[in-house]
C-alpha cells in the first residue's frame, strides 16, 4: 500500500463527526496526517491544528500533502481555497456535503485532480 500523507481540512475533536472518524480510519491505514479544525487539541492520538497555526505553516507543509481531505461547507470553502492550493497537493477530495463547483474550478485553473468521494469510503474499498 501507497502512503499518502493527508491533510484533514475541517478536522473535528468530536468522536461523532466524520471527519475524526476519518482521522483515526487513515492512521489504521498508516498515513501520515495533518488535522486541520477549529478548535486545536488531540483526538486519537492526534494533533489538531488551528488554521491559523496551519496557514502559518503552510510553507513547510508545500510539496508534502498527497491528499486534500474535506470536511468544510461549501459556504465556508472560500477562505480555505488559496490556502489548499498553496499546499499543492495531489489531490483534494470532495466528502459528502463539501461538494462546491467553484471550488472545482479553481483547482481546475491550477491543475490539482479532485474526486467528489467520500474518504470512508474510498479507504475501506483500497481506492484511497
């Protein structure tokens, strides 16, 4: 199996949300992760970061990131969207409910490959 260090955009400290449950599913999988929400603190063993802390660490994370996972509304997207293209990832992917046609298009314009997909899914199907 590939290891593909992935960025959880949206990350929740609450057991219930999908994107912790996507967190601890990805380190079963052995990938590396950065988790991304609002609130900073640990779950599964797990830091999550501000944004803030992360935009601030967005240099250092450039070139690293093979996947984009999203756990952000669309209405909430915009102020994220330079941040993840900035971080040239080699995927973003689109989880139930974040789908966002602008979005799209800006990944699009700088040739980043999306999936509209959800992560769950696609780790235990072995199409992550």
């Amino acid at each position: 199996m590939i290891i593909k260090p992935t960025l959880v955009l949206g990350a929740s400290l609450k057991p219930i949300r999908y994107s912790n449950i996507a967190i601890q599913r990805l380190q079963q999988y052995n990938h590396p992760i950065i988790a991304v929400g609002l609130k900073a603190g640990i779950t599964h063993g797990q830091e999550v970061i501000t944004f803030e802390s992360a935009f601030a660490k967005a240099e250092t994370h450039r070139n690293t990131i093979d996947t984009v996972t999203l756990y952000i509304s669309p209405q909430r997207q915009d102020s994220y969207m330079e941040y993840v293209v900035s971080l040239k990832p080699k995927r973003v992917v689109f989880n139930p409910g974040t789908e966002n046609p602008e979005f799209y298009k800006v990944l699009k314009e700088n040739n980043i490959p999306f999936e509209i997909a959800c992560t769950l899914v696609l780790l235990g199907t072995n199409q992550y």
